[in-house]
C-alpha cells in the first residue's frame, strides 16, 4: 500500500479538492514529491511556485490547512484500498511504469492518473495505435487486419480502444494468435463502465497478457465528449500511430493532429490514396515493415 506521502496518495487527495483540477495537480506533483513535502517549504515558497495558478493564495491556505488535507490524504488512501481490492492499479507521475508519451500531451489533455486492470509490464513494450472510426471499408479493413498480425508476430503490442467492431477484431485477433499477444485497451469511460457487452473481450485480452487503461475516475461516463481524450491517449502511448480510413472532425482527427504535431510517426490506411499527406500509406504487406522499422527507432 502506497505511504501517506506517495505521489498517489498525494494526487487523489488534491483532486478531490474543490477547484483543484489536472492542471494545478500536475503543477503540484511537478513541485513537491507529496504533501509531508510540501509542508516542509515556507508559506512564501510554495505561493512562489503557484505562481500564476488561478486562486493561488486560496489554494496556498486550503493546502496548509493540517486537518483539512489530512482527511483529503486519508480519503484517498481509502479509495487506493478499494482499488485494490478490485485488482486495479493506479499511476501517476513520477510513480514507477507511469507511461513516457503521456508527458508530451498538454494541458488539461494530459491525465494526472491513470486507472490500469492488468498487466502493466506492456507498458514498457514496443506498441503501435491503431485508430478507426466505422464505417470502414471492406479493403481498409482487411489491411488493417493483415498489419495487426504481422505486428504480433513481431511482438508488437496494439494499442486500441474498447468499443465494438474494429476494436473488438483486434483483439480477438491478439487473443487467437498463437501463442496469445497482448493488447493495450484505452477505454474512453471510467473502467467501471465499460460496457457490459464488451467486458469479456476485456477480461480475455487480460488474461492473454493485455491491459485496460483509463485515465477517468472509476464511475466516470461514458460521455461521447470524453471520446477525444480517449483518442489522444491512445496516440500518446504508442511509438508509432496508424489511422484507417481517417476522417475529419473526428476524435481520430484530433489524435492525427497531435500526433504530426509531436513527431509521432503516422501511418494511413485506406481503400484509395489519403489525401492528408501527413500519412505514409500503407497499401502492400512489403508496407508493414515501415511500422516496425519506426517502432524500433522510438522504442
């Protein structure tokens, strides 16, 4: 169990205050290594480094009020034990396994924890995200799936989502391999409301080694509004990033964007040339070999 002053206990307990979102946290966990840290910095010192939050000097208070914070801090080791209990993980930065690509989203796009069932070794792994927004076409979608087993075989890990249709095909393409390959799920709700239809494809894709990440509180959603930051997640965790059949105004196009933007390699699937010329087109298996080549230069 996490001591009262680890970055877990620390980031929990500030969330649940009122007004203190992700941004303030991250800026909070970036400055102190928790809060019997914090305390240990004069009052002048810790507004120096809140300087230009919003409500710095109100915050400054709520945080140096002992009892308050130590029924935050105590509350959120109660939530800890309950995840626990469940067999869920919780991350945070800079806790051990805390996923690198995350730190290069901005802003309130970047989560402070992420919620984890499974196996988090494969964070740690080379990954490749596959984003796709059905309907799709029927040659997109064959190529797609012809990539996804040439990456198992390589040992490549997929990083998907938990919705039906394409994600579900990758994943029971992962389970079906032989041996079974893991997959890195991103659900785009809390990991408590996951549908129900689409929980034993989860439960399989763990047992096969996998994980299912969220970066929403348990009970969280679903919201089709949270969709793009379940996209953008998805592009941050991979070393490389592949979008079938692309389209605009989409969560997907949201990830596209970002992705370019960081330097992400990204790749395009599609039953005709892309016109976004940001995408190296994979049209052939002799393609395939250009994802690997970029996950191995990244990883």
């Amino acid at each position: 169990m996490p001591a009262p002053d680890d970055p877990l206990t620390f980031a929990l307990a500030l969330l649940s205050l009122d007004g203190v979102g992700r941004v303030t946290t991250r800026r909070l966990l970036d400055q102190f290594d928790g809060y019997e840290d914090l305390r240990r910095y004069p009052r002048e010192q810790i507004r120096t480094r809140l300087r230009g939050v919003p409500g710095a000097d109100r915050l400054v208070e709520r945080l140096l009020d002992r009892t308050a914070m130590e029924e935050a801090l105590s509350d959120a080791r109660k939530t800890l034990e309950a995840l626990q209990a469940r067999r869920l993980t919780l991350l945070a930065p800079p806790s051990p396994g805390w996923p690198d690509g995350i730190d290069d989203l901005e802003g309130s796009d970047r989560p402070v924890l992420l919620y984890a069932y499974g196996h988090t070794a494969i964070l740690q792994q080379p990954r490749v995200a596959l984003l796709a927004r059905p309907p799709l076409s029927e040659a997109a979608f064959e190529t797609a799936q012809a990539l996804v087993r040439h990456l198992l075989a390589a040992g490549v890990v997929p990083v998907t989502g938990t919705q039906t249709g394409f994600d579900v095909v990758i994943h029971k393409l992962s389970t079906l391999h032989e041996p079974p390959r893991p997959t890195l799920m991103v659900a785009p709700c809390g990991l408590a409301r996951i549908a129900p239809s689409n929980r034993p494809m989860v439960s399989a894709a763990v047992r096969a080694g996998g994980l299912c990440l969220s970066s929403f509180p348990l009970h969280h959603g679903p919201f089709s509004h949270d969709d793009r930051e379940r996209a953008l997640l998805q592009a941050a965790l991979a070393h490389a990033v592949v979008f079938v059949e692309p389209t605009a105004d989409t969560p997907e196009a949201a990830a596209l964007d970002w992705a370019h933007a960081h330097h992400r390699p990204v790749f395009g699937i599609s039953a005709s040339p892309p016109d976004d010329d940001r995408l190296h087109p994979l049209r052939e298996p002799i393609d395939f070999d250009w994802v690997l080549a970029a996950v191995r230069h990244r990883s």
